[in-house]
C-alpha cells in the first residue's frame, strides 16, 4: 500500500507540473488531461508494483520482463508522446517505419513532460539546463521527425538560456500563435543565442561528469 500511494502521489504531481506549464502557454485542456492514462489498471498497477522514487517504474519493469507493458498501454493513448507518431512507411526506408511529424501543441505538451520529469526525479538539484541535457543523450536517433526534433529542441535551449518565464511567454505568443516576432527580436540573434547556452550546458555535463568519477 506504501508504494501505491508513493507513486499516486508522483504521477499526480507530476501532472500538476505538466498542467502548471500548459496553462501558461494557454494549452488548458491538455494540461487537464495530460497523463490520464496513468490512473487506469495496466498503467497504474504496474507503477505501482515497480515504484522506485528515483526513475520512471516503467524501466524498473523492462529489467524484469524485457519489455513495459505499462508503457506499452501508454504510448498508444497519448499524443505528446512521439512514439504515438511513428507509423509504417509508404516509401523503402530501412526498418519500415518512419515518424511523422507532431501537430505543435503536442510537441509543446512534451516539453512541459520533460520539465516535469527532470523536476520529480531531479527535486532540489533541478536545473533548467536538465531537461536539454537529457535530450542531448538521446539526439539524432532517428525517432523523431527532423522537424518535431528541431523545434523540441529548440524550446529546450531557449529553457536552458532564458528560464521558464521568458522561455513560455514565447511558445504562447510564436510558437502556438505562430506570430511574427518582434522587431526587437530577431531569430537569427534567438537561435544563436540557445546554440550558444546548448554547447555550454554540453561542457557543464562533461565536466559533472568527470567530476562524478
């Protein structure tokens, strides 16, 4: 019972983070029903059984089964997840699938997943540098569309330079809105800003990492 509430209590925090950042950027129904899928028996159940407090319960059961099923159940029933987006290709592509791309409100949705995740298993050591480092590990695996990637990317930078205040204040009115930036803004001067804050956030993970032994 201990660990069934430990992680009813995670899931719903971390919904609570996912719908802070929603609301923010002006996305309110998918901050309502960001994650409901987690509360249903295969999810939840399996969260619960496998509960850690430190990483996802998902990966605690892929070491003893060789696959999750409760991500299984998962993946198929949320959009913000790119691996909804992955389909059979029409065209000869090594594998046979390919990803198409997200609708933007769904890519937005997964940044605000990869905040909330990095904030409930990070806690107090969380830096908005940690979701963009996270990514970094995993880029150019070919899961996500070269579009979806660029813009997720993106955001993450813009995270890991200006904060979350500034960082959401542009999803909603240029990202979501899709407004022309202002005059005293230009993309080029923004893109080459977060390049600059990815390449340090890159060196600071090194050199934790050495640290780390």
């Amino acid at each position: 019972m201990w660990k069934m509430w430990q992680h009813f209590k995670t899931i719903t925090y971390h919904r609570y983070l996912v719908a802070k950042g929603c609301f923010a950027v002006g996305l309110y129904y998918q901050g309502l029903t960001h994650d409901l899928s987690k509360y249903s028996l295969p999810e939840f159940m399996v969260g619960a059984r496998y509960y850690q407090g430190n990483r996802s319960p998902n990966n605690a059961e892929r070491e003893v089964k060789g696959y999750s099923s409760a991500w299984l159940h998962h993946k198929g029933r949320n959009k913000h997840h790119y691996e909804y987006w992955i389909d059979y290709s029409a065209h000869e592509i090594k594998g046979g699938f390919t990803p198409a791309q997200m609708p933007r409100r769904y890519v937005v949705e997964m940044f605000m997943d990869r905040i909330a995740a990095s904030k409930v298993y990070n806690g107090a050591a969380y830096k908005d540098s940690d979701p963009l480092t996270y990514f970094s590990k995993g880029k150019g695996m070919g899961f996500l569309h070269p579009k979806t990637e660029a813009l997720l990317e993106f955001m993450l930078m813009m995270l890991a330079r200006y904060g979350e205040e500034r960082t959401f204040a542009y999803i909603r009115e240029h990202i979501l809105k899709k407004k022309p930036l202002p005059r005293r803004i230009r993309e080029r001067r923004v893109k080459v800003a977060v390049r600059r804050a990815f390449r340090r956030t890159l060196k600071q993970a090194r050199r934790d990492l050495k640290a780390a032994g």
